[in-house]
C-alpha cells in the first residue's frame, strides 16, 4: 500500500513501482464528485493529479465516482462484526475494493 505523504513525485514513483511489478494496464482512480455530482475542489485536484499520473506513468488512468463508497464500506465491516479501529484501518481499503467492483460493473468495465 502506498502511503500518501504529500510528495507527489515519491507517490506517483511508488505508483510507478507497482504498475511495473504487476504489469498493470490501467490504473482507477476514485472521483471525489459533491453529492450533486459536480467537480468540486477536490474532484478538480484529483482530476490534476490524473493529468499528471498519465504522463507518469504511460498507462490509461481513469476517474470513477466514488461518493458513498466510504459509508458503503464502512456499513459492509461494521455488518462484518469489525467496529472501532479495526474497521477504521480497513475503510479504505474497502472503498477501493467498491470503486474498483463499481468501475467493472460499469459501462468503463465492459470492454
């Protein structure tokens, strides 16, 4: 897992890493959109930072909506049995998993 740190250059190089290591050919990535579907502030810097990850990485890099992904993974561990920190540690992890399974359900999936 790679740690956000607030270097990008040493992030997107550990990104780098991984894709070369499992051979990716597209990265996903989760679209913070307000809940009225709009770009916001942070959409528009995750949308940035998209921008950057393709030159850097020379692989299709794609956004997917992720709003209620935390409260969706949130819910599944808490549904689980796991509360308090040790669901805590597992949220965005879980996320991902949904924004990724949602991305496949998709019409961006179905290739």
């Amino acid at each position: 897992m790679i740690q956000r740190v607030g270097d990008r250059v040493r992030e997107h190089r550990q990104l780098g890493d991984v894709v070369e290591e499992y051979n990716a050919v597209g990265l996903i990535v989760g679209l913070p959109l307000s809940l009225s579907g709009q770009v916001g502030p942070a959409a528009a810097g995750v949308l940035a930072e998209v921008d950057e990850l393709r030159s850097d990485l020379g692989i299709p890099v794609e956004t997917h909506d992720e709003r209620f992904t935390t409260v969706s993974a949130a819910g599944a561990l808490a549904a689980s049995g796991r509360r308090g920190p040790k669901q805590r540690a597992l949220v965005d992890q879980v996320a991902a998993a949904i924004i990724l399974q949602s991305w496949i359900d998709g019409p961006g999936g179905r290739r």
